[in-house]
C-alpha cells in the first residue's frame, strides 16, 4: 500500500509501516506456534524468524524517530521491551508479544484526502520475446519501453530497476 499509492503524507506512511508490523507479529505468532507443534523443525529456523522480526522493529523504530512521528500504543509497548526480546528464545518472545496484541486494539487507518493510485503497465518488451539481449558485466544496456502510466503527473520521475 506504501508503494502503490501517491500522496502519502510522513504519518500516513508511519501509520501503514506500524500496522504492517501487527502483521507481520500475528505472521509470527502464527508461525512459531507452528514450530511448536512440529517438532521436526528446527529452532534455528524459529531463531531466524525472529532476528529478522527484530530487525524490521529496528527499522521501524529508526524511521520514527528520524521522521519524528510518535508510534501507537502497541508498538511503543514493543519498541520498551525490544531489548529484552533481543536476547531471548522463541517462545518467550511468543509469550511476550500474544498478550500485547490483545490488549491492544488495531487503531483505524484514517489516511489524507490527497491519494492517488500510480500505475504501470509494461507492453514492451514482453517477457515471450525469442531475442536476447546480450550484455558486458558492468556496462549499461540499452532497452527501448514502451508503457501506459496512469496518474502520474512528472514522468521525468520514473525509475526503472
């Protein structure tokens, strides 16, 4: 939703990240009970889920702070525990952020009037094209694009990666 749209303001921004983060907890909840359940899995695939669950609360956390924007209840609650989860197993960190989640409600995302959906359509090159281009590592290519963007006023701006 963060990509898709134009016109976000920095709190509408901060408003998806953070609920894209009790997602991303309730994604994790999920999956570790999972882990619980099914012995055969190893806890080092819990541990991972979990240090990359850390690093994106640190990213959030990082863009809250630079953009100066205050988090809503559940995140702060994360972000004051966030160095105790650093150093704990799993099912600690499940037990720690299940009652966190139900004590706090999902607030409403109430976004600005100012939206604009931006989109893309890529007619050329197709992807069934029998021709292929051959490159030099390092080097630029060339590619002609032919596209139809909607709602997008200065198409000085695109980027193509």
């Amino acid at each position: 939703m963060e990509h898709l749209f134009l016109g976000l303001s920095g709190h509408d921004t901060a408003a998806i990240r953070q609920l894209r983060t009790r997602a991303m907890t309730v994604k994790l909840i999920l999956e570790l009970r999972g882990h619980r359940m099914d012995r055969n899995k190893a806890d080092i695939q819990s541990l991972q889920l979990c240090q990359i669950y850390l690093n994106k609360l640190n990213h959030l956390q990082r863009y809250l702070s630079m953009s100066e924007i205050t988090a809503d209840n559940f995140t702060q609650s994360v972000f004051s525990e966030m160095h105790k989860l650093e150093s704990s197993k799993p099912g600690i960190i499940m037990k720690f952020l299940q009652p966190l989640l139900m004590h706090h409600s999902v607030p409403a995302l109430t976004l600005s009037n100012q939206l604009r959906r931006a989109k893309a359509i890529i007619t050329e090159p197709s992807g069934e094209s029998d021709n292929h281009m051959k490159f030099t590592a390092g080097l630029t290519l060339n590619i002609n694009v032919d596209c139809i963007l909607e709602n997008i006023q200065d198409t000085q701006n695109i980027q193509l990666q």
